[in-house]
C-alpha cells in the first residue's frame, strides 16, 4: 500500500506487516530485512517509511493499571488519545505529551517525544519504567534503565532502529481537574519573547507561537502561552469529534500573503499584554487536533516541519539570525512554535538539549529544500541539532554534527544485528 508520515512527502510503496502474537512477530523480523515499526504515522517525514514496515497500531490494549502508584500497562500501540479518554475522567494525565495525541506510546518512546513541559519534566521516557521489544534475533527484552542501559539509551529517541516496542509500563500524574489556568503574554520582539519566557520559567507549562515573517524591531514578536492545571472544574473529559479537511488544497492557496495575512490576524486577536483564561485540555495541549488531516492544507505536494534546537547560550543570536533569513526568503510558516528545554537526558539521539527551539512548517515547493539547507549552517553554526521526527531531508554531515553519540548508536546497531534488520528512508539518508 502507498504510506507517507504526516507532510505527505514522500509517498511510497510499502509493504504493511501485521502480526496477531509476538512468535508471529518474531518469525516476521526473522524473514524480513530493512523494515521498521510504525506507529499512527504522525512523525512528518521518513523516519517510519521503508518498503517493509511493522504495522504496531492494532496492538492497543491496556494491561493493567496500578491506582497506588499511577503506573499504567499498556500495549504499544495503544493512542495517547485512548489514554486520557480512559483516565482523565479518573483523575489522571501523561506526564508528558506532545502537541498531538494521536500518537502511539510506541512511537512517544521511538521518538522520546517531549511537551511544552521539558524544561522541568523532560522527555516521554522519563515517564517510562520499562517497556518489552523485539529485537534483531527476534528475542523479547524486558527493557529498563538498570538492566539494559546501552539498549534503553539507543530505543528512546533511536526512531524504531532498535526492534519492535511491544508494550510499555508508564506513569501517569494525578490531576484535579481538566482545566488550565493559562497565561497569554504578547511580547514586541524577540528580546521581550526572551524575557517572558524566564520570567516564567516556573511555570509547568510554556510554548510560544511566534510571527516568522516579522521584521526589524518587530523580528520575534509572539505569543507566550504558559499554564497549570487548575483544581477546579471537574474532570469531565471526552473526545470531541474533530472537523475534517476533506481534500487537499490546491497549492497556491498558502504562500507568502496567506501566512502573513493569518499571522496578523492571530496576533492582532489578543489585545492586552498579559490575558488570564481558563481552557481545557484540548484547546491548551492539542489545538490542532481539533481539525482532522490539517496537513491537507498545504496542497498535494505536502510539507515539511523543520525543527531545530539551539543551546542557551546561543539561542538569541542564533535565532535572530534564522528568523531575520526566513523573513527575507518570504518563505513563511503559520506555525512557528518556540519552546524552552531543560537539561539533555542520556539517550544517544534524544533530540532537546538545554536551550530554545523553534518548529516551523514549509509547504514543499521550488527553493524550499535550499532555503533549510541555509538554515542548517546556521544551526551548526550555533552549536544545534535538527529532530528526525520532524525531518525528510537532513543530510548526513548535518545531522552527524548535531548528535556527538552517533557512532556510540550505529556500533551498538551493528554489534547487535539491527543495522541491516531495521531501516528507515531517514536512516540510509543520514547513515544511521
Ligand atoms: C500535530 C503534531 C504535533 C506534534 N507535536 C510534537 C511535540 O510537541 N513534541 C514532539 O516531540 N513531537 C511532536 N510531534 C511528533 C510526534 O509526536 C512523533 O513523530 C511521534 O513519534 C509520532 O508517533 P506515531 O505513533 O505516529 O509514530 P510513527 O510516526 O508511525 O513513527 C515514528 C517513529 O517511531 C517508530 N515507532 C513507532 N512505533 C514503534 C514501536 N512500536 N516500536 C519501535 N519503534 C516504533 C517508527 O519507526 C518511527 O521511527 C507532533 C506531530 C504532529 C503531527
């Protein structure tokens, strides 16, 4: 069948593996080479394509649940949405989660996701006590930190190169209701951004949506939104049943005055400096679920997320210097989110690093792939990285800069029989 992740680009032909009990799945990694794991394919680029994939999804079944501790059970493919839907109502949250819960607890650990959370809870394996897989040989690990360090270390974050993740034991936090007390801050330029986010560094919660086509003095000006869960309201979550896009876009529709349009209106909206609100889970973490295949706007060429992660000390200049050359290619993204990141963690490709990063969306089209080529220099140049989740297109100088323990991970591979077995588009492309 053709798959493609979540920009659409590239489509490929792939062969999709299903398999009902863990021999069957063991003999499959048996007869197959270069196939990989995949989720709900909402990683953006080629980390979950190969001509030969493991389809995880249908495996989703809770296993069980420990009230004392908050420890939940549960298959790999299981949905985070399947999560909250079952435990909100309970009195209980991820620890961690990122911007989308259509994703698989199998593919939050692949890619050792993180939330607007990270400068004070880090990545989805912090939440995580152990978790089964399958590896090369087709044996079963019981995977922690203590017993398995190097196999932990290259798992969470190693974009599925590992094995296939069967079920994972993760820890919920309690909550007391199912809204936030959210803060929105509109800052002037990227110095007052700055501020703003140490100023409430304290916060659990921080994310900033930010006008990428913004110039001068007016370069960085954004939306701060920070939050904390509020002990009123009660906990009656449910799904909402989402909007749909129901075709592509043609592809003139985004382009430079669309984006500009938008990011006057969305920024123009909020009036004062500072506005209290209370909002749910939903508006507060998942905005964008609320409208089914979004990627569709972007026209039948697809998109791409580049995201990049630059250290403290050079977050400011760096990011004025990329933001100052989006501006001038006229390139623009609606979506152009700045987080804060806490300490690294030890895994070998776990993407944050202490400092600032920026997500942005480009449509594919003529001068795109030049354009983050230019952006790339930049982040080396400061000392970042880019995040395979995001990524179609890194190449394998860049990537290899940004991640020191790359050759730790692709000898590990090699020892144990995982780098012909297990392979992704991403993985050739950057050699890993
Ligand atoms: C709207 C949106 C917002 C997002 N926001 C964030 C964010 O805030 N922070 C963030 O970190 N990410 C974010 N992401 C990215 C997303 O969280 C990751 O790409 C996630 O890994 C996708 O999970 P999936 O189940 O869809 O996996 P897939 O996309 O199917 O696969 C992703 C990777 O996981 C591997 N994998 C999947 N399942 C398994 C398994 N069972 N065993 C081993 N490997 C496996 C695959 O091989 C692949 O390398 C966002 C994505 C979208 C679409």
């Amino acid at each position: 069948m053709i798959i493609s992740g979540w920009g659409m680009y590239p489509k490929i032909e792939s062969t999709v593996l299903r398999f009902e009990t863990e021999q069957a799945l063991a003999n499959l990694i048996g007869e197959y080479y270069g196939l990989v794991p995949r989720g709900n394919g909402r990683s953006y680029g080629d980390s979950a394509l190969s001509p030969v994939t493991v389809d995880v999804k249908p495996k989703n079944y809770f296993l069980s649940f420990d009230e004392s501790s908050g420890l939940l059970h549960v298959q790999a493919g299981a949905l985070l949405s399947d999560i909250l839907e079952i435990f909100v109502p309970k009195g209980w949250f991820l620890k961690i989660t990122p911007g989308t819960k259509l994703i698989t607890v199998g593919g939050a650990i692949a890619s050792d996701v993180h939330g607007k959370n990270h400068h004070i809870e880090g990545c989805f394996s912090e939440s995580v006590k152990e978790f089964r897989i399958v590896t090369a040989n087709g044996t079963i690990i019981n995977c922690n930190r203590e017993s398995t360090p190097d196999l932990w270390k290259a798992t969470c974050g190693g974009m599925g190169l590992t094995g296939v993740i069967l079920d994972a034991k993760i820890y919920l936090k309690k909550i007391k209701s199912q809204y936030i007390n959210q803060v929105t801050i509109k800052t002037k330029n990227l110095k007052e951004t700055f501020d703003a986010f140490e100023e409430f560094k304290d916060k659990p919660y921080s994310v900033a949506w930010i006008d990428c086509l913004a110039k001068g003095n007016a370069m960085g000006k954004s939306l701060l939104m920070v939050g904390d869960f509020s002990g009123e309201g009660g906990l009656g979550y449910q799904l909402k049943p989402q909007k749909t896009i129901p075709f592509n876009f043609p592809s003139f529709t985004l382009n430079k005055l669309s984006v500009k349009a938008f990011n006057e209106l969305y920024y123009g909206k909020v009036r004062k400096k500072v506005t209290k609100q209370q909002v749910d889970i939903d508006a507060f973490f998942y905005p964008l679920d609320a409208i089914g295949h979004w990627n569709r706007i972007y026209g039948k060429n697809g998109f791409t997320q580049y995201q990049f992660i630059l250290p403290k000390v050079h977050s400011y200049d760096g990011l004025k210097e990329i933001l100052a050359t989006i501006a001038d290619s006229g390139k623009g993204s609606f979506l152009a989110v700045l987080k804060l990141y806490g300490k690294a963690n030890q895994n070998w490709l776990s993407f944050p690093l202490e400092g600032y990063s920026l997500a942005l969306d480009f449509k594919i089209e003529k001068g795109i792939f030049q354009l983050l080529d230019m952006l790339d220099r930049i982040v080396l140049k400061y000392g970042g990285r880019i995040y395979l989740t995001k990524d179609v297109r890194v190449s394998r100088k860049t990537f290899e800069k940004g991640y020191p323990q790359i050759d730790t991970f692709r000898q590990f591979r090699k020892e144990h029989g995982m780098d012909k077995k297990f392979q992704s588009l991403q993985s050739k492309r950057v050699g890993i």
